[in-house]
C-alpha cells in the first residue's frame, strides 16, 4: 500500500491510461537543466515514499503496465533504497522523507542481530548475510546523523550512534587479511565467510571512510586506507590487467569513485592518489566501458562521473572538465527521460497513469521497459543530488567547491 502525506507540488500531469497501440520511439523532448533535475528529484522522493510498506521496507520492483508487483527481493538494494532515503534527507530535509527514513532503520534494526559486540543483519527469508547490506545500512545511519544529529533528541542520538558503531565493528571484523571484505556471513553468530565481492569491497570502504570524515570516527582511518590501496590493486589494476572492460571494475567502480573522492578531499595527508584514481575511473568508464552505449539504465556511472567532475573542477583541469560536463549533460538526459512524470519523458513514460503512485516519479531501468526496481530510481536519484551540487548550480546558493585540489 502507498504511503500518503507527500505533497510535492511540481504541477506535473502524466499522460492517463495506458496506450494499446505500439509504443512511440522513446526519445527525450528535452535536455537536462537545473529546474529538470528538482522536478525529477521531488518526483523520485515521492516514489520512494510510495513505494514504502507499513513495516518500513520497500516494493522491491513494480510493473506499471501491468500494475503488478514483483515477486522477487534483494536485501542488499532494500538497504540501498535505505540509503537514497538518508541521502534526500541530508540534502532536503523534510517531515515526511525524515519519518520514512527512520521507519526504514526500524525494519533494518529490528532485523539484526549482535554478537561479540557487532550488529548484522538476518533479513527474512534470506539463508545468510551480505556484508553490503550492513554497508549501506551502516551509510544510511552516517548520513541521517550528519542531517539531524545535532537536533536529535539525547535518546535517539545514542541510539543511532550505538546502532552504528555496532554495524562498523562488523565491517572491521569482515575484513580479509589483505583488506578486503569477505562477502557474507553466517547467521548465527555474524561470522563472515567467502571470497571478496567488488560491490561489498567498495560499498564497506565507503561506510568506512564517510564514518571516519564526517563522524570524528579517526580511529577509522587507517584500516580505510589500507582496504581503499588493496580494492584499487586487485578490482582494478588486476581486473583490467585480465580484461581492460572488467565486470569487477564496473562492480567496483561507483561505490570506490566515492570513496576516493572522499579520500582525496579529505585533511588525510598524501591522498593525492586517490584524486588521479577518480579521474582515471571516469575516464574508464566512459571511454571504455562506454556508459553513453548502454542500453540500460547506468546511473551509477554518474555517481562516480559526476565527482570526477568536481575534482577536474577543483583542480583547474578544463579538458576533463569539459569532458564529464558533457558525458553527464547527454547522459542524464536519456535517463531522465525514462522517469514517470518527467516533463521531458520519453513517448514510453508518457503513457503511464497519473494517478498511479507506485509508479509516479520512478525511473525504468530500459527506456521501453515498465518495470520500476528501487535501486534504479535510488541510485538515480543520488545522481541528480550530486548533479544539482557540483553540475548544475544555478538555482540557489553554489555549493561549495570540493576541500583542495587533492
């Protein structure tokens, strides 16, 4: 059941009804610009917020030609999606994306388990853990704290924080001996098993190295470093070593594009490298890996294009510059249009039903594919967050540029 008590007023329509004829060639009728990029971020909080169950998890993907829930579920994108709600939050914080965030930690919280100190999570119905899923819970707690928690009541804060610290002990404690993450882990006892995945290595790195910056977390800082060198040593030298368009590179490669750009704009002495290493990744990304070529959604390339553009800013590097600024342009052009209620929405979108609000403001993973998965839209929607801050800045106040030329 949706959620009600959202309002965002966009004075948008959806085209009504469904069209029984073939559906027209799904191209934008506009381009991106900051006044786009607020429209699709309020449509796609509305659809996260609709999307929320009573008990705080998520419709984990939901047809809107057929209206028609997927039976199918991953917990690792249901905390993702825990996590697009803390990044809404600390960007726009409001009323209603602040009560479903904390519905959200309820679910995660009441689904976890502590042993030996450490916090993971059993998630129903799932035989064992996955460390990405303490990971991104674990960022969903650092950024609703840096949001409220100096305005948070005592109890509350404790609680949270507690919450967290719990979590980053485990991650610590999943660690390989040469600074990776092992995978999962048994449920009875949390104790982590299997070989390194390139998703969880980054997606624990990033949980490391924001609880380190922005919480005061220093005791943090060394054991991030050493897993942010290793995850660059055997996810890309080695990967693309083996085959230059590596598929556990593109695993790798938004959640350690983060990473590194909070590294390299960090007051950590020497992290020069991990500035050139964003730079080189985007570069990768869109020279070889090609992400204007996908035919499916790549919204986590921006995330990852986007604050290489911030560091080529910072650092005066036109040429790059430039280049990102147009890959991001054309890029979230075409995939802004595959989101219901864009006003540049292709012919495809178009036919939604507006009144449908599991499907308002969600983005599809194919231009001419109905299907809305959470992650999709989650991982857009952090796209456009960072686009409207580095990108396009000229609604508002700039945000600032990125600490230092790193």
């Amino acid at each position: 059941m949706p959620r009600g008590g959202l309002a965002v007023a966009l004075g948008l329509l959806l085209v009504a009804g469904a069209c029984k004829t073939a559906p027209p060639d799904p191209s934008p009728r506009g381009e991106v610009s900051r006044r786009v990029l607020d429209e699709s971020l309020a449509l796609g909080t509305e659809f996260l917020i609709h999307n929320q169950r009573p008990d705080g998890n998520f419709n984990y993907e939901y047809d809107w030609r057929a209206r028609r829930q997927s039976r199918g579920d991953s917990q690792v994108r249901q905390a993702g999606a825990v996590w697009g709600l803390a990044l809404l939050y600390h960007d726009q914080p409001s009323a209603p994306v602040g009560e479903a965030l904390r519905s959200a930690e309820r679910f995660f919280a009441e689904h976890s388990r502590v042993a030996d100190d450490r916090r993971f999570i059993a998630y129903p119905g799932e035989p064992e853990g996955s460390t990405g899923t303490v990971a991104l819970i674990a960022l969903s707690l650092v950024d609703l704290l840096r949001a409220e928690g100096g305005e948070m009541p005592p109890e509350a804060l404790a609680t949270y924080r507690e919450q967290l610290a719990q979590y980053l002990r485990f991650l610590l404690a999943a660690r390989t001996k040469d600074g990776l993450f092992h995978a999962s882990y048994e449920l009875e006892r949390g104790a982590p098993k299997g070989p390194p995945s390139p998703y969880f290595d980054g997606e624990a790195l990033l949980a490391l190295v924001k609880a380190a910056k922005y919480l005061e977390r220093d005791d943090l800082w060394p054991a991030a470093i050493v897993s942010a060198d290793q995850g660059w040593l055997v996810n890309v030298e080695r990967a693309r070593a083996e085959d230059n368009d590596s598929n556990i590179t593109k695993g790798y490669y938004q959640w350690s594009s983060m990473a590194y750009f909070e590294l390299a704009t960090s007051e950590q002495p020497d992290m020069t490298r991990f500035g050139d290493r964003v730079l080189e990744l985007a570069d990768w990304m869109i020279d070889v890996h090609r992400t204007l070529q996908r035919t499916r959604n790549t919204a986590y390339a921006y995330e990852g294009i986007i604050h290489a553009y911030a560091i080529a800013d910072a650092r005066g590097d036109v040429a790059r510059r430039d280049k990102y600024a147009d890959v991001i342009q054309r890029g979230l052009t075409k995939l802004t249009s595959w989101q219901l209620g864009s006003s540049i929405g292709n012919g495809y979108v178009a036919q939604a039903d507006a009144s449908d609000l599991l499907a308002r403001g969600g983005v599809q993973n194919h231009a001419k594919e109905a299907p809305l998965r959470i992650d999709v839209t989650q991982h857009q929607m952090h796209a456009v967050i960072l686009a409207r801050r580095y990108v396009y800045k000229d609604a508002g106040a700039p945000a600032p540029a990125p600490a230092g030329p790193q």
